[in-house]
C-alpha cells in the first residue's frame, strides 16, 4: 500500500511538472510579442556565469510624474497595461483596473517596492519581472547593446523572455562568435 501511494505522488508530481513545461512551451510558440525597452545592467556570479539584469522602461514611466498620494493609491502587486506600437515596442499607459483591454494593449504584472514617508516617496520601485537573461559565458560582448527584450505574453501578464534585441528590434543571435559578427533576425511573429 505505501509503494502504491508512493508511485501515485510520484506520477502525480511528474505529471505536473510536465503540464507546467507544456504550458511555457505554448506561452513561448504563441504567446504575443512584445518588445521590452531595456537598460542592461552586466553582473557576474560566480555560480551562475554570466547574466544581465534589465532595468524596463516601462516601470519608469509607471512611477514618471506620478504623485505621493497617487503612488500610495496604487497596488503592492498588480498589473500595469502597456501599448504596443507597430513594432511591438510597449510603453506604459495606466495602471490595470481589470477592464477590458483594446487591441494594441498587454498587461504585465509588475511589484511596487519601498516605502513612503511623510516628506518623500523617492524610494518607491516598480519591479517587474523576469528581469534577468542568461548567457553563455564570453558572450557578454554581443549582449551588450541590447536595446529590448523580446518577451511573449501569455495573456494575463506574465510573460517570458524569448531573447534580447538591438535597436531595430532584431533579434540577436547567440551563435555569433564575437561582437563584429553580430547575426541578427526578425523577431519571431
């Protein structure tokens, strides 16, 4: 009886482990795309090699001329709507309020960090993420112009990072050797 019970959680847990890996697959083969607008900050860790944190754009024009009071209004966690512009490059438009979205909008979860005190609300973040890309290591140089992040929405604000983007918008490869032989494509549509 415990060797069945045992085998069942075990499947159990195979089963979902593979649904959530289905689930991203679907997100990353027909999820939108959307473009990012990045500033790269380049770390290193010795565990996990190289890998650039994004600072988007979009969390701060979240925060651009927002209020003390107006910035206290809004959720610790939620969703901000981002329009997309010809060439799937988002820009914030407001703060989700669960209407209806048209159809040049996405929603992207975001995370409202700091605190507020009764003089300044300079501290607030608006955190939203992913906001790390791995890379082979020795590959930092042809990362390093990256304009955008090529993300698919899944459609309820969450979404995943399919790659990194010059200022055209294209795709960079990851096979080029080195920065002088950049290879670049159109983005997925």
């Amino acid at each position: 009886m415990r060797n069945i019970i045992v085998v069942v959680v075990l499947m159990a847990i195979i089963a979902w482990v593979n649904l959530t890996i289905y689930q991203k697959d679907i997100v990353l083969s027909q999820g939108r795309v959307v473009l990012l607008e990045i500033k790269p900050i380049d770390p290193r860790s010795l565990l996990q090699g190289d890998y650039m944190i994004f600072d988007y754009e979009i969390a701060k024009q979240a925060l651009a001329g927002v209020t003390r009071n107006d910035l206290a209004k809004v959720d610790s966690k939620g969703a901000m709507v981002v329009r997309l512009d010809a060439n799937n490059i988002a820009s914030f438009d407001r703060f989700s309020s669960g209407g209806k979205l048209k159809g040049d909008e996405v929603l992207i979860t975001y995370q409202k960090i700091g605190a507020c005190n009764q003089l300044t609300c300079d501290d607030w973040k608006i955190s939203v993420t992913p906001n790390t890309f791995f890379f082979q290591e020795g590959r930092d140089k042809i990362y390093a112009n990256a304009k955008y992040v090529i993300a698919r929405s899944d459609g309820k604000g969450g979404f995943m990072i399919e790659g990194l983007a010059d200022e055209l918008g294209h795709k960079i490869d990851p096979q080029a050797m080195d920065s002088s032989e950049i290879k670049i494509r159109n983005p997925v549509q």
